[in-house]
C-alpha cells in the first residue's frame, strides 16, 4: 500500500464499507479521505486493520468492485 492508493475501509459502527484515497501510510494507520460513503469527503485516519483490501487501479478507473 502507498499513497495514492484507493482502499476499501470495512464497516464500523453505523459507517458502511467505503473507498478511501490513502494520503500517507504509517506503521498502524492510513491518512487520506473517504471517497464514498456517509463520510465522502472527510479526513481520515483508519487503522490498518480496517482496510479490507486494497483495490486494483482498474476496478477505481471503472468504480467497480470484485466481489469478495
């Protein structure tokens, strides 16, 4: 994972799964924004055991996802 990367951030409290643009990436935590979601355009700092996956640069050009 590196900056630039889109990932998909797993579901938290009332929060449902999301994409979120990695800004800089720490030992335990991510920095960017929410690119979908309740939280769309928020800064961010999820914890690496959030991220459910790291989506391919196609599946973000086409604003698709694999199914898991």
């Amino acid at each position: 994972m590196k900056p630039g990367d889109v990932v998909v951030i797993g579901a938290f409290d009332d929060v449902p799964e999301h994409r979120f643009l990695v800004d800089e990436v720490f030992e335990d935590f991510v920095t960017g924004v929410a690119l979908t979601g309740p939280l769309q355009g928020e800064y961010g700092e999820p914890e690496l055991s959030m991220i459910v996956r790291v989506l391919d640069p196609e599946e973000v050009r086409l604003g698709t996802q694999q199914s898991q």
